[in-house]
C-alpha cells in the first residue's frame, strides 16, 4: 500500500498542471485577496448586521427599548437567551449581545446609569465597530424616546448636580420636563427609521452601554489575512483532493486499476492508499499556504503552531474524504468532473472561501455549516484571530465535526468504490 | 516407509499436477441475459502454451478475465496447479501473471518507475526487483530508454513494458491477451521471441489471438472459441488431420461480379472471395479440380491462374463457423 501511495505521490509530482492548481494558483489567490479584504468594511451598507438582544429585565420599557433598536436600518434584533446568545458567539454564529441586565427599568426611572452591557467577540472589530456606531446614538437617546420617561431626564440631571435642595431639583425637573418634550418631539419628526439622529448629548448616556469581550483575543493576525489564506487555501485544497480522487477513475480508464487487481494486494487497499496520498499531498499542501502567508504577508503563527497543525491535519482527512467521496459516485471521470467543480465552488462561496460569512445574510450563514470550508476556515479563525488554545470546547467542536464529515465521507466512499469503480464492467 | 498405495497416490498427485496446470471446467458467464460463456472446458499441462483463437466479442478475454479474479463466473470451476480459483485466490495471483488486452500503465511515470511498481505490489525484493526490471528491459530492447515516460513511448515500445509488467515476479503462470495487437513487425518479432524464450522456460502460458498465424507459430496446441464456446481444439496437426477441409483451391478470375460470384455459389456455397480470387475449400482437390474447372468453363468464367494450397487454422476455422477470423 505505502507503493501505491508513492506511486501517487509521484505521480501527482510529476503533473504539472495539478502542481500548478495546487500551489500556484492559490498562492496567487491568497495575494489576490489578501489586498482585496484590506478594505474590509468600508463599504458594506447593505447588509443588516445582526445583534443578539438578551432581555433579562423583560419590562415594558426594556421591551420599548428593544422595539427602538429594532427600528434601526443597519441592524436586525435577534431575541435570545443570554446563554444561546453567548454559545452563539463562542461557535462564530454572531459577533455579540446585547444585555439588557435586570433593573433596566428601575434605573431608567431613577435616572441612575442604565444596566446595558454589549458582549461581543473582539475578532470581529469591524461588526463591532459597525454595531457600536448604531447603538450608542440611539441608546445614548433612549430616555427621550422611550414613553413615560419623561421625568427620567430630571431625575438624572438632578442626581448629576448633586443638589439637596428640594426647590432646585423641582425646578430641574421641571425645565427638562420641558426641554423633554422638546428633544423627543424632534427626534420624532427627524429620526423617523434614520438612523444618524441629530445627537443633542453625543455621550450623555452613551457610557450606559458597558462593552466585555468574551473571547480575549490579542489581534495578532489581521482578519483579511486570515480570511485570505484560510478561505483560498480550503478552495484549493478541494480541487486538488477532487483531482486525486477523480485519479481512482482515470486508473480504472486506464486498465492499471485492473492490473491492481490481478495481484494479491486487496481491492481495499487501493482505495486506501488513495485516501492516504489525498491526505498526505493535503497535508503538504495547507503547510505550504500557511508558509507563503507566513513568508510574504507576516501571518503570525508563533504559540499558534500546535492549533494549526491540528486545524491543518483536520482539514486535510476531512477534505480528502471529501476527494474520494466525490470520485466514487461515478464510473467515469466525465461524469462527475464538472459536477465537482460546481459543488467546490459552491461550497467555498457559502462556506466563507470566497468571501468573509458576516457580509452574508443570515440564512447564508445558517447554510455555511453544510460546507466543509466553513468548519476549516472557522478553525482557522479560532486559531488565527480568536486566539483559542487548542483545549477551548469551540475550537475542539469544529475539529470533531471536520473529523466527523472525513469519517463519514470516507465511509461513503467505501461502499460506493465497490459498487461503483471495483466492477471494472 | 510408505506402503505401496501411498506411492501410488502421490505419484498419481504428482502427475496430475505436472499434467494440468491448469483446468477449466463448464465455465458459463452471462452479462445481464446475454451468455457470453456457454459452458468453457481446457486443461492446459504445465510449460504448454495454449492458444485461444477466436474473433471479436467470442469471449476470449472474458476468460482472462475470470482465470485472473477480475470477473466472477457464474458457474463452472478452475482450478491453477490443483489450487480452487473461488478459495485461494490469493494464492493463485502470486504465482500469475497477466498481461491485458489494452496497455494499463502509468503514462506520467518512465519504464522503470512503472516496472519498480508494478513488480512491488507483488513484493518482490527490492534488489532483486531492480536487477529482474532491468533484466526485462534489455530483453525487451528498452534499456537505453528505461527513464522516459510511457507516454513518449511509441505503440510497440508499450506493448512490450505492458507484457515485461507482468513478468517482474517470475509467475509459474502467464496470460497473454492479444499481446500483439496493433503493433509494427518489429516489436512482433521481439514480443515473439520473449515468448517463445519463456515458454522454452516451461512457463504455462494462455495466448489469445485471433491471428492465426500467430497460434500456428506459437502455440502447442489451440483452442478455438467462438461464441462463447471453445469449438475444436488441439494441436495444429490434430485440428487439421480432423478438418474435413484439408486443401483450398485457389483460382484467379479475370474477371468477377456479383452474377458471376452468385453463380461459383450456386456450385459450392462454402467459398472465400477477395477481389479476384476465389477460395474453395476441399478435402480432397484431385477429385474436385476438374469438376470445378468444368463448372467454369460451362458458366463462361474465364480464369487466369489455378493454385492448390494447404490449410491453415483460418481455414479450419472458417469451415467450423462459416466465419472469418477477422472482419
Ligand atoms: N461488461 C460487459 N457487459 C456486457 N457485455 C460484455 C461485457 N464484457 C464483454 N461483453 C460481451 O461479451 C462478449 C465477449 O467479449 P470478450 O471481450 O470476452 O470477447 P473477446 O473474444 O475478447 O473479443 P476481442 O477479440 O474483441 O477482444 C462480447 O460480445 C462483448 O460484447
Ligand atoms: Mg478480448
């Protein structure tokens, strides 16, 4: 078996059109986009970005609250359990919540600081950044928009004073009572769906909004070089694996898988030697990417190395399944060679090879996960950009489910190579 | 000291083995409801070559294909020096070799690289493997291009690393598919003599053809197969004592059309026609001559040149099947 592995291995070596698909055109690739997602985030107004809500004052006004957010253009409300919401972001689904913490109400009232809290994964600055510039307005105006918080201006003015005397704070009171209806009723009437209000007290109440990050992450890498060489690489990678499964066919056109089967070796055996050549030439293949985004565009690896190589050896088993899983549906190369372009390609745009998941609308992102590059390339992002250590649940999580999509595929694969390629007639 | 029964039971193992390498009994293959193998019966001894002749689709390399486990037979049974094909096939493979109809290589590797691999899947030793590689290669004429790939390879220079392929882990046992087929004299010549070399070796070997010059020169005995069938068999004296065709009178018309043919048909259906000539087939010309020049001179065919020519297995076959070898 190692012979026929070798025997691959050179064979593969000595095409230089699948050399050239497997390392030269990705490597062009990465560069390509490397500079394309330098400009990530400037110009996407398009797109909602979606914000997790958690409510756990769930009060008339926090509820009032929300419907205030929720009225904002750029972001779509999504009401969840503070623990869904937060699993949510470990596992890449979304970048944040938002916290509405118990006492929202009362301190509204009371005119105290309000106990919102924005819990949001730090790999993903530009979400956040875009939702920050959204929320803090309207929150920052939420006392004048929410109805019978008309006193609450006061209150807080008051409190801000410090003033003990009754009088001044009736006369407080009463002058932002004014000034309330004032405010609230231009907002009304300039702020209807816009969301660049005219903003009277930029920073009057924008401290409300408590920012945590959930994942530390330290920055090291910049998330268009990671997208860059995760994404392309994972395309390529398919291509080439599908190049070496369809290998299996060609053998069978060929009359060498016949001779195979005119010696002792097990048919199995064949089968599995071309798994393990996919695997190894994947292996081989990923290293070198991550070599070139090292050499050229200073991608960070440093105390990362032992997350790559699981992420890296996860991706190869699990997109060499996919390679034979692929050549063992047909009889004849010609049958499935289009086909699997078709399906590479459409994996690697909704699984996030060809562009960043969060420019993508939700249910896109809910599809990713059928994709094997969205498993890799979140990977990736947890070792790259989240920064997990290789014990973290979530990083451990997608390794599995990649591992788990190799073993199934490679089972498939299996059943399918006697049916399909071993009956030679 | 073994007693008198005991000799005789091994002696009698013993030359049943050195008898029969190999036996094929009421083979029978079907695909799907068509019956390819109608019930296939040879016994081949040890160190005979034994030719199958048979024109297109008569079931020569489903045989092959059976004998060396790439295709399951229905029914029937074979059995590789007193081995069961069905149980130890493994056992079998490692003592054959098998060369294919089409060339099964790897293009994109050299000679070399090709027989290194080919001979590894059998396990041979690597020094020993690399000394028999290079041993095929000077036999088969290729040493001094053993490094480029079988692509750059010419028809003829392939045919012959297909057949040294099969050869790197010396099999007791060869099957031989048409090795021949599409190739210039030259490297015929060469394949001809590498087989003859191993038969001298005492290596038993199957040779498919439907040349029959090839089964002539070649081969100890034949076995013609037609539709799934082997039809007649034996040595080529055996198959032509027992033809009742034994001459072919060959005459050269001046002129032929298609009224005139019908009319030589109307005296002897059985006939052979290219261009001019005309073959009828005899078991006895002296007799037949004349009756045949009279027929002629009667119907007004006017002929330039007579000959009387032996049989060939052509022939034989012909008169067996009322078909030609080859279309
Ligand atoms: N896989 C298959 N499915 C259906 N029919 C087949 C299959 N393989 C062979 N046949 C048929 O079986 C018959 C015998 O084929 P086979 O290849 O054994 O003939 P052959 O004697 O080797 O002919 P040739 O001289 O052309 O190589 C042919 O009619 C062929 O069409
Ligand atoms: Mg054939």
């Amino acid at each position: 078996m190692i012979k026929i592995v070798i025997k691959d291995l050179k064979l593969f070596f000595n095409d230089k059109g699948s050399m050239l698909m497997a390392f030269a055109v990705p490597i062009a690739l990465i560069t390509l986009f490397a500079f394309a997602y330098g400009g990530v985030g400037k110009g996407n107004k398009s797109n909602k970005i979606v914000l997790q809500v958690s409510d756990l004052d769930n009060t008339t006004e926090s509820k009032e609250a929300i419907e205030q957010l929720d009225s904002l253009k750029s972001i779509q409300i999504k009401l969840k359990d503070l623990e869904d919401a937060e699993n949510a972001i470990k596992t890449g689904e979304a970048s944040s919540v938002l916290i509405i913490h118990k006492g929202f109400s009362d301190s509204l009232m009371a005119g105290n600081v309000l106990p919102l809290e924005l819990k949001y994964d730090e790999a993903r600055e530009i979400e956040i950044g875009l939702i920050q510039q959204s929320l803090i307005p309207t929150i920052s105006m939420l006392p004048f928009r929410l109805k019978g918080s008309k006193n609450v201006i006061g209150k807080r003015l008051v409190k801000m004073t410090g003033t003990t005397d009754l009088q001044t704070q009736q006369s407080i009171q009463n002058q932002s009572d004014n000034l309330y209806d004032v405010i609230a009723k231009s907002i009304v009437e300039s702020s209807q769906g816009n969301d660049k209000i005219k903003n009277p007290s930029s920073g009057f109440f924008g401290e409300d909004m408590k920012m945590t990050k959930i994942i530390k992450a330290e920055h090291s890498n910049r998330i268009g070089l990671v997208q860059a060489v995760a994404g392309t690489s994972v395309m390529m990678l398919l291509f080439s694996v599908v190049g070496i499964g369809l290998g299996l066919l060609d053998e069978k056109k060929e009359g060498t898988l016949k001779r195979l089967i005119y010696s002792p070796i097990k048919p199995g055996n064949i089968l599995l030697g071309k798994m393990i050549s996919a695997n190894i030439m994947s292996i081989l293949q990923l290293f070198i990417m991550f070599l070139f985004a090292w050499l050229a565009f200073g991608l960070k690896i440093g105390s990362q190395l032992p997350g790559m190589i699981i992420t890296i050896v996860a991706t190869s088993f699990a997109c060499s399944a996919f390679g034979v899983f692929i050549a063992s549906f047909a009889k004849k190369r010609e049958q499935i060679q289009g086909l699997s372009i078709l399906i590479i390609l459409a994996m690697s745009a909704i699984g996030g090879s060809m562009m960043p998941l969060f420019f993508m609308p939700a249910f896109m992102q809910k599809l990713a996960a059928i994709s094997v590059n969205y498993w890799s390339i979140q990977a990736f992002f947890d070792v790259f950009w989240r920064n997990l250590s290789v014990t973290d649940s979530v990083f451990l999580s997608r390794i599995l489910i990649l591992l788990l999509i190799g073993g199934i595929l490679n089972t498939i694969a299996v059943v399918l190579f006697r049916k399909n390629i071993l009956k030679l007639v | 000291m073994p007693n008198v029964s005991n000799i005789h039971t091994l002696n009698s193992i013993k030359k049943h083995s050195a008898e029969n390498m190999i036996e094929v009994k009421n083979l029978k293959k079907s695909f799907g409801d068509r019956e390819v193998l109608k019930g296939i019966n040879f016994s081949i001894k040890k160190g005979e070559l034994y030719g199958l002749l048979g024109p297109n689709g008569a079931g020569k390399t489903t045989t092959i294909s059976i004998l060396s486990s790439l295709l399951i037979a229905d029914s029937g049974e074979v059995f590789i020096e007193n081995l069961n094909l069905r149980t130890d096939t493994n056992a079998i493979k490692r003592i054959t070799g098998v060369v294919p109809q089409e060339i099964a290589l790897y293009n994109d590797l050299t000679a070399l690289e090709n027989l290194m691999f080919w001979g590894g899947i059998y396990n041979v030793p690597k020094q020993e493997l690399s000394q028999k590689a290079n041993e095929l290669l000077q036999l088969f004429g290729l040493e001094d291009r053993k490094n480029d790939r079988i692509k750059n390879y010419s028809g003829g220079m392939k045919r012959r690393i297909n057949i040294a392929a099969a050869l790197l882990h010396k099999p007791k046992i060869l099957f031989l598919d048409e090795p021949t087929v599409g190739i210039d004299p030259q490297s015929r010549n060469l394949i001809f003599e590498v087989i003859e070399k191993l038969h001298h070796e005492r290596i038993t070997i199957i040779y498919t053809t439907h040349y029959m010059e090839e089964a002539e020169r070649l081969c100890d005995r034949i076995g013609i197969i037609d539709n799934g069938e082997i039809i007649a068999e034996g040595t080529l004296e055996e198959l032509k004592k027992n033809s009742p065709v034994k001459e072919i009178i060959s005459i050269t018309f001046s002129g032929m059309n298609n009224d005139n043919y019908k009319k030589l048909r109307s005296f002897r259906s059985d006939i052979k026609l290219t261009e001019n000539i005309v073959h009828f087939y005899t078991s006895d010309a002296k007799t037949e001559l004349p009756k045949l020049v009279s027929f002629c001179n009667q119907a007004g065919l006017e002929f330039n040149n007579i000959e009387i020519l032996k049989t060939n297995v052509e022939t034989i076959f012909l008169n067996l099947t009322g078909k030609q070898l080859r279309d």
